[in-house]
C-alpha cells in the first residue's frame, strides 16, 4: 500500500484559508488531472465548506505523495505560498489514510459529529475522479470501504440520532404528534426570520392549509404569499388557533400574547380532542408555559429546542466509542483484503505453472506405463503426484499468505517469481 | 401427520415468542439488523408452531384455555405484520408480552382443556361458532387497542416531558396512536354488540336464560359491553383528553380478560 491522505479541515485551517484552498468544480477537474498525469498516481480531491483533502495512491515502491507536493500543488492551484499551506496540512499514511478516510465518511471527523452530508460529498468526489480517470484500484476499493463503514455506523450506532438545527429538531418535536399533514393546519403568528426558517421545513411535510397572522396586515400577506398561505386578521387569533394543529409563533411582543387564562377560555374549548403543537421560537415568549400538557395541547419553546440540540449531540458523542470500535475493525479487514488481493494473484500463478510441470512429467510417465496399471493404480499414481505437489506449495503458500497479513509480502513475491521462474 | 408436528407444545412457540422478546430488547441496546432479522425469523416459527398446534389440536375457543390461545395467535399476525410494516419502531416490545401473557395465563389453564362450560359456544353449534367468532375479533380489537393506548401513554408522557426519543424507543405518532385505538374500540364494539346479542339469544333457546344469566361469563360480557358504550360516550360526546381515554381502553382490556377467562373453573374456584 502507498496511500497518502493529505489536507487541511475546520481544526487545522481558519475559514478565511479553507476559502482560499477550497475548489469549484472546473477547479477541482483540472487539480485532480493534473496531479494524476504529473505524478501518475490514483488521486481523489475532496473540498467541501470543512475540509479540503486529498487522497494519492502510487505504486508500492515509487516516491510517495507527501505534505509539501501537497503544499506545492495546493498554492499553485490557489496562488497562495506553499510556505503558509504547509502548517495548516496534516498527513496520515497507508492504513492511517484509510482509518481517516472511514471516519471521515462515518462523520466521526466532521464539526457535527453524525451529520449525514459528508457520505454522499465522499461519494460525490470519487465519482467525479473515476469519470476523469483518475482513479484504479486502490481508491475504487476505498470508497467501497469508507461507505460500507459509513453505513455500518450509522446502522449500529446512534451517530446520526436526532437532528441538531433549532428548526429541525422543531419538526422533529411536531412529528411525534402528527405524521400525516395533508389535513393539518398550520398557523403562523408573526413574521421573524426564524419562522420563516422552521416555516421552509414545515412545508416540506406538504401540510393542507396554511394561515397567517400579524399585527401587521401587510407582513401576514407578505409572509402568506411567500409560502402559499392565507393572511387573517390578528383579531381572529383565538379563532384560527382553535382550528390549528399547529401553531408557530414568533412576535416580538414584549409579553406573552396567549396567557393561560384566555387560551382556556378562547381556544381550548373550541377545539375538541384534537392535539395543538405550538412551536414558540420568540424571545420573550408568546405562549404562557402552562398552557403545556403533552396531550391536548403540546408547547415548544427556544430553550426546549436549544436543549433537544444539545442532548442530541451527547447522545451523538456515546456513540463515539463504539462507532470507532467499528472503525478500527473495518480498517483491518480492508488491509487483510487488500494484501491478500495483492498476493492472490502470484499464489494463483503459482499453482498454474507447478500444475503444468506436474501434467509435464506424468503425461509421459502414464503413457510408458500404458497398458500395465490397472486404474487403481493410475489413480493412486496420480494422486501421489498431486499430494506431493500440495506438501511442496505449502510452506511458501503459507508464508506468503502470513507476509500479506503483514503487508510485508511484496519482496517475498519477487522472490517466489524468481525461484519458480514465474513470469512478472 | 407425521410425528414431530403432532408434538409441537405450548412452550415451542411460547418459548420462540419469548426469545424474538428478547432480542427485541437486545436492539434497544445494540440496534443492529441482523438482531431485527433474528428477532422476526423466532417470531415467524413461533406462529408457524402455533398455527400447527391450533390446527392440529383444536382446542375449542369455548374454554379459556382455547379462546386464550386463539386470541394470542391473532396478535401474533398482527405483531408480525406490525414488525415488518413499521420496522423503525418498536412494535414487538409492546405486542409480544401481551402475546407471552395470553399464552403464561393459557398454560395455568391447560389442565382443564377439555371442559368447556358451556354447550352453547361449542364449534359443533353454527351459531355458537359464530357468537365465538365474534367474541374473538371484539377481544382483538379491544387488546389492540390496549396496546396503542400503552404506546399512547409512553408517547404522551416523553411529549409532557419534552423528550425526543433519542436513542430510545421508537413509537408512533400521538395521532397515529389514537387514530389506531379509535378504529380498535370502534370495530371492537359492534362486534361485541352482535357476539353478545347471540349469546343471550343461544342462552334462552337452548339452556334455559333463567338459569345461566347470573354465570360471571355472562354479566362480565354485559358489564364489558357498558364499559365500551362508556368509553364511546366519553370519546365522542364529553370529549374526553387522549390520555384518560388511553387509560379507559386498557383497564377495558383488562375487563375483556377477565371475562375471557371466567367461566373456567380455576376461576370460580372449582378446581383444577
């Protein structure tokens, strides 16, 4: 194996450099071109707002890839110093680059750890190289491997648990009580900018209404228009909460616009036992606390998001341990995969050519002895040779398999081509 | 019938349904799929051990021991179904100890397998099977509709809470759930009404109404079916909150055992 995993990611490089060092995608097709026909080696380059790496894979024997070519390419490509490239890049090498590679993938090197993009950005950059050429066995055979690990973390572990944006988590919350929208009726009441965030993922569930409301008439028709709703009056809020499934609340009001009190008078007894979800992200709060009861009517608040979101990223972190479990065991089985795939080939060479000298020397051998065996004696015959063959190969198969277990079988190799005249 | 099929017992598909348990539980802690895969594999031979053993015993649903075993193996389709349906939540932790129950009380019962107590719900009767029949989906729908009210519960005790079930176990939504207890108790309910009404009609043609009114089978089943209109009537009419209607369908559920097992000796004090 020479595989070089070589870049720079959000602990290494300021955003102001990962800026500078990132690639569009005419950039990234002429690096990754150019760095496989200058060196001659499987290259996949990925940059995305976090990271900027690249993976080299060369030829067992030939100068490996390393921190200042990397250094060099990188400032040429960017007309930025090699000299303030190379602080910010880290190396990692051989079996290294592919334990990097699998965390990477499996999001356990990512600023969220769990988040569920840099599997696909992975996939994306090794398909981008694979349509230039750009990449052969050894990184065909990674992104296999970085993927199924990938994959195989986020199955057996809780990783990916939960979501970690305020607005997802919100949706995350109206789900548990609803999982069909298309006869569900949202209400937004105001028109801060992150209702209108939660609002986009609101959508997406495709509920069957939309109304809005504002003190402002012209903001309620503005944010209506913007997501297909219906602007109502402020002073039929009673009214339209009562319809509600769910409400989503974000005034500036510098006091709660729903105490208690009229929510149990004006809205809860119009409403039958269908269940409220009111999302209240404003600051102060719209909605009075108590009005929670986690049955008929469910109220979300900024803090109890903000502390989903943090318990989500605990849950995230125990997963750590056994996800890096996972990693550590996926990472041996490519290196044992991949000497034995290195190795395989001249074992199968061998057997090849020692069951042609053994065809050689007992074809002549039977035919002299035609007529005067029975075929007993021409199968025991037979046989011998072939045990004898077997106990022959067994040492150096042995060996050989034991060295590629290693990674140490490449001299071994040359030295079995040589003794038994295999060809290379 | 070949040999080996007529031995299937009780404890064979009793002890498969116990193992996919737990192995289900197992997933809370380790959630991997080849744990899901062996889980449903066990659960699928314990149907297959129970459809044999219903099939080539036939205990008549008459008796407990009978009617108990039949409703288990309707719940084991439905946790079956359940399972591979809505396989990211955790179906079979609230199915499966229902099932295991049904089949723990069955097994006290065994003793007295061959006494049913009551001509009248014999399979030899067509009307009888038909009472029986009905009895049988009404007590599906009923436990049904316990087991959502259970998830209901859970749900809406993480909801007062505001908890996200990270990592834990994953339920319906609270509108699925009550959606799902609903049509349970509302199917359950005419089915009882009929099943009930050709009981008390069996009873007086062909045993004497007079005599068995007062059996605990009977007045069990007329005091269900009260509970049931109660229930209706609190759903619909008082609009009661989700919560307390979860809790109405399962002491419901309890009831419904109660009378599915009365009549038995064991309960009246007879004997075993």
């Amino acid at each position: 194996m020479n595989l070089r995993a070589i870049g720079c990611n959000f602990r290494t490089a300021a955003v102001e450099m990962r800026e500078k060092l990132a690639f569009d995608p005419a950039k990234q097709e002429r690096a990754v071109v150019d760095l496989s026909s200058r060196f001659g080696c499987e290259v996949v380059l990925l940059s995305t707002c976090n990271r900027v790496e690249l993976y080299v894979a060369r030829q067992s024997g030939e100068q490996p890839f390393d921190t200042g070519l990397a250094a060099e390419f990188l400032g040429e490509i960017h007309s930025v110093p090699a000299s303030a490239v190379v602080p910010l890049l880290y190396e990692h090498v051989d079996d290294a680059a592919v334990r990097h590679l699998s965390r990477v993938a499996a999001s356990l090197d990512s600023l969220i750890v769990g988040e569920g993009q840099i599997a696909g950005q992975m996939k994306k950059a090794f398909e981008f190289a694979k349509k230039l050429g750009a990449t052969g066995p050894m990184l065909n055979a990674l992104l296999a491997h970085s993927l199924r690990v990938a994959k195989r973390v986020r199955t057996e572990t809780t990783i990916s648990a939960g979501h970690v944006s305020v607005s997802s988590v919100a949706v995350d919350y109206v789900r548990q009580v609803f999982d069909t929208f298309r006869d569900k009726t949202i209400l937004v009441i105001g028109a801060g900018k992150m209702a209108r965030l939660t609002l986009k993922h609101l959508e997406a569930l495709q509920p069957g209404k939309i109304l809005v409301t504002n003190r402002s008439p012209e903001k309620a028709a503005e944010v209506a228009a913007l997501c297909g709703g219906q602007p109502i009056p402020w002073g039929q809020l009673d009214d339209a909460l009562a319809k509600a499934d769910i409400a989503l609340s974000t005034t500036g009001a510098g006091e709660p616009i729903m105490p208690k009190e009229r929510f149990d008078e004006k809205v809860l007894p119009h409403r039958g036992t269908r269940t409220l979800v009111v999302l209240d992200i404003a600051v102060p709060r719209d909605f009075d606390p108590d009005i929670h009861d986690g049955d008929r009517v469910c109220v979300f608040n900024i803090d109890d998001l903000a502390r989903v979101r943090e318990q989500t990223l605990g849950e995230r972190r125990k997963a750590l341990a056994p996800a890096e479990a996972i990693v550590t065991e996926e990472v041996k089985k490519f290196a044992d995969d991949w000497n034995r795939r290195k190795s395989g080939p001249a074992i199968q060479q061998l057997r090849v050519e020692v069951d042609r000298v053994r065809a050689e020397v007992l074809g002549p051998l039977l035919g002299k002895l035609n007529g005067k065996l029975t075929p007993t004696d021409r199968e025991s015959i037979e046989r011998a040779f072939r045990l004898f063959q077997n106990k022959l190969l067994h040492a150096p198969i042995a060996a050989l398999q034991e060295a590629s277990k290693e990674g140490e079988s490449r001299k071994l190799v040359e030295a079995m081509r040589t003794l038994f005249g295999l060809k290379g | 019938m070949p040999v080996p099929l007529q031995n299937v017992t009780l404890a064979c598909f009793g002890l498969s349904y116990l193992l996919a348990f737990a192995l289900e539980l197992g997933r809370l802690r380790w959630p991997r799929p080849s744990l899901r895969f062996a889980g449903l594999i066990l659960g699928a031979a314990g149907l297959f051990a129970h459809t044999l053993f219903l099939s080539i015993r036939q205990p008549t649903p008459a008796t407990a021991y009978g009617a108990l075993l039949a409703l288990a193996w309707v719940l084991a389709i439905f946790y079956l179904y359940g399972s591979l349906h809505h396989a990211r939540q955790a179906w079979a932790i609230f199915v499966l100890p229902v099932i295991l129950g049904l089949l723990a009380i069955a097994f006290v019962a065994v003793s007295t397998e061959e006494s049913p107590e009551l001509d009248l719900n014999s399979g030899a009767h067509i009307w009888g099977a038909i009472h029986g029949l009905f009895l049988l989906l009404a007590a599906v729908g009923v436990s049904v509709g316990a087991v959502a009210s259970t998830m209901y519960l859970i749900q809406a005790r993480r909801l007062r809470k505001k908890l996200l079930p990270l990592g834990q176990i994953k339920l319906l939504s609270l509108d699925r759930l009550e959606a799902m207890n609903r049509r349970a108790v509302n199917l359950a309910f005419p089915l009882l009404t009929v099943g009930l009404l050709l009981g008390g009609v069996l009873l007086r043609h062909y045993h004497g109404f007079a005599d068995n009114w007062m059996s605990v089978k009977f007045l069990g089943t007329v005091g269900l079916w009260v509970v049931f209109l109660a229930l209706t009537y609190l759903r619909y009419a008082a609009t009661l909150p989700g919560r307390r209607l979860a809790l109405l369908t399962i002491l419901t559920s309890a009831l419904m055992l109660l009378v599915l097992i009365a009549g038995h000796p064991f309960v009246r004090g007879d004997s075993p």
